[in-house]
C-alpha cells in the first residue's frame, strides 16, 4: 500500500511529499530558495530550509539520495568554490547523494540565485 503526506502546502505546491511504501519513506522536497544579499548567504540559508524540511520528517542530509541545484549566472571558477564549502558544512565529506547543478537565467523572483530540490529515503 502506498501513503502520501503533504507537508506545509503552499499555493498550488507542498514543500515537501512523503510516500510512504512498505517500510521505506521517499521524501520530495521541493526547491527551496534563502534569503540573503549574496550567492554564499543564499545557499547557507536553502541548506538550513533543506534541513528543515528533513527534520519535519525525521530524516537527516544522510538521507538524501538526490540533490539538483540551480544558481542563477553560474560562473564556475567564482561560484563553484562556494557552493561546494557550504556543502560540505551541512553534507560532512562523504557518501554524498547523486547531484545535478546547472547554470540558469533566473529563478522565481529576481533576487533569488540559488535554488535546490531533494529526495531523500529513510526507513
């Protein structure tokens, strides 16, 4: 039998979907966006809304299987570098998860630079 759980539903979206199968739960949690003047504040605050949500259903970033990361005028030898300190601080230095980032235009609204979306499985 497969069970969904929506958790906090905004419009027209929940940040979070819970299957539940059997014993397993796969957690899809939406892109999440943080707030800041600059790409390194952004992307500490989507990491603590990532965490967030992770915690809301008992998992952990040990839990995450999948990571996509959209930045906003990505420019490697600037950005990159960034990304990956502030991921490392919140995802430790291994086992980390399949990951996607990919250059962008823009996102939702014009001052956000970073977004990131994540599955997570836990038992």
């Amino acid at each position: 039998m497969i069970k969904k759980g929506y958790i906090d539903p905004n419009e027209g979206f929940s940040q979070t979907v819970v299957v539940t199968t059997g014993n397993y739960k796969t957690l899809y949690i939406s892109g999440q966006i943080g707030n800041g003047k600059n790409l390194e504040e952004q992307t500490i605050a989507t990491f603590q809304n990532i965490a967030s949500q992770l915690k809301k259903c008992n998992a952990t970033f040990k839990d995450v299987v999948k990571m996509n990361t959209y930045i906003v005028n990505f420019n490697p030898e600037i950005d990159l570098p960034i990304f990956r300190k502030i991921r490392k601080e919140f995802l430790g230095n291994e086992n980390y998860p399949a990951s996607t980032l990919v250059g962008i235009e823009a996102l939702g609204k014009k001052e956000w630079l970073i977004e990131i979306e994540a599955i997570a499985v836990t038992e």
